[in-house]
C-alpha cells in the first residue's frame, strides 16, 4: 500500500502531523527525523506523497528535492516543505528545485488537510477538527516579516504591482503588532483584503483569459477560495474587541497566502507566458527556414 513519508526534525510537529493526518483517515504514514538511507529510491519509491522540513538543519532538504525529482523512482512524487521561515531566496529555490507545495508553521489541521487532500485526494470530508489551529510556534513566525523581493516577480508588471501592495500592508501589520499597535490597523487591513481580492482578482483574471492561460479555471478556485475565507474573517469579527488570538491568526493566514499564492500559483502565469513566448520563437524561427 503505498504511504505518505514524513521527515520533520521536530518531535512535537510529527505526532501532531501524525494526529491531524490519522483524524482524517490517512493512516499509513512512514515518519522520521531525518533520512535513513542514502538511496533516495530505496526510502521514498513506496511513496505516494512526502512532506520535508525546510527547517532541518542537519538536512539539505533543497538538495534532497533536487534528488527525489531527477530520481525515475521518485521524480512523480508530489513534495511538499513545511517551514516556519519567510526567507523569500529559500522558498523560491525550493520551487524551483520541484517542491509541489509549502505549509508556513504553526499549521491548522484544516491546512494540512487542504494539502494533502488537494494532492492525493481521497473521498474524505473536513470534519471539525479543522477549525483546531496549533499556534505552538506561534511567537517565531509572527516575528518573521515579509518584504518585497525579487523573488516575488511574475514578469507582469500589472500583478507584481498588487502583488507588492499587499506585501507592504503584511509589512505595516507586522510593524504595528511588534509595537503593540496590530488591533487598530485590525478592521483597516480586513477592509483592503476585501477590497484588494476584488480588483486584483479581477485583473488578474482577465489577464489569464487575454493569454489563454491554461489553468486559469482551477486558479480561479483558489481565488474564490481566499475570498470567502477573508469574507468568514469579517463576519466573525464584526462589533466585537480584536484579540491577540485574532492578530496572530490574520498574521499567518495572509503570510501562508501570500507565499504559496504567488510563488506556487502566480508563478505558473509567468511560467505559461515564457514557455509560450519560446515557442512562438521557435515556430517563427521554423517559419523563416
């Protein structure tokens, strides 16, 4: 039967990877520290997902994604990192390295689930352990600020303008909760999200239809997805005092969005456009021979 192998150097993090994945029904999982052999094929070609920790400092994870994707064995297997770093070069050298997807630490059970569901989907429901988020870590991460980079870029220069507009609005977030001032800008920062997923949304998708971009149906579920969560956000804070629960929870939802968003899915536009633009230099080029 084919399994699910974890490498997660923290002992804590793999028995609540253990719990969330067991609730929902995966229950063949292979868990370690660190690697165990050193033929890539000989540990992982059972797999049917794996899921690494960026975080491991006795382990070159980047390396070992090289590895596993160039490996005929392996190279099919979905990958996905977790880290609780916001270092914008080492999560970009992760995708390019073939990483499939990334979790920011701490993770709700809900988030694991959508992963791991969305890659190696099973007739499971979310059941309401979903709503149980583990902010062990917590502090670490939300002290991790994110700033606009390179890295980010998409070569649209349209969507890499929103794009830096809404990592600014994480960046004054993060400013004011280290000065202790996070719940004032609370219901300002909700009001740009909402107004933000509608225009960059819109934009953004009728770029995809202008370019014939051909995942745009399912990146347009990841929008909808990401608007009704900020619409749930809203209405469950509305006339009510915000806490530090509630600061650190918008903290590390707009911080997972934005990484996986733009450097997993936008990424893919850019991607599309470059491969499109080759062969249509190709094609010219066979035009004039």
């Amino acid at each position: 039967m084919k399994k699910i192998t974890i490498i997660e150097s923290t002992d804590f993090i793999r028995l609540k990877l253990k719990k969330i994945l067991n609730d929902y029904g995966y229950m063949n999982l292979e868990m370690h520290d660190s690697i165990i052999v050193k033929r890539v094929d000989f540990m992982f070609k059972q797999s049917e997902l794996i899921i690494l920790d960026l975080d491991n400092y006795d382990l070159d994870v980047i390396e070992l994604v090289k590895e596993l994707k160039t490996n005929k064995s392996t190279m099919g297997i979905p990958i996905i990192l977790l880290s609780g770093q916001s270092d914008i070069g080492i999560l970009s050298q992760a995708i390019k390295a073939g990483c499939t997807d990334f979790v920011t630490k701490p993770f709700s059970a809900g988030q694991i689930f959508d992963k791991v569901n969305g890659l190696i989907g099973r007739d499971i429901q979310k059941s309401d352990i979903e709503s149980s988020t583990y902010f062990d870590g917590a502090k670490e991460a939300v002290e991790a600020n994110l700033q606009w980079a390179e890295d980010y870029k998409i070569g649209i220069k349209e969507i890499d303008k929103e794009h830096k507009e809404i990592i600014d609005s994480f960046g004054k977030l993060y400013e004011l909760m280290k000065n202790g001032q996070g719940h004032e800008y609370y219901h300002e920062l909700t009001t740009f999200l909402e107004g933000y997923v509608m225009m960059h949304f819109a934009n953004e998708e009728a770029i995809q239809k202008k370019i014939l971009f051909d995942q745009h149906d399912e990146h347009v579920l990841y929008h909808r997805l990401f608007r009704d969560r900020v619409d749930d956000i809203i209405s469950s804070n509305k006339n009510r005092k915000i806490t530090d629960y509630d600061l650190i929870k918008i903290n590390l939802f707009v911080k997972d969005w934005i990484l996986h968003h733009i450097l997993v899915e936008d990424k893919k536009i850019g991607e599309f456009l470059t491969r499109e633009g080759e062969k249509i230099n190709i094609e010219a080029k066979q035009g004039d021979a």
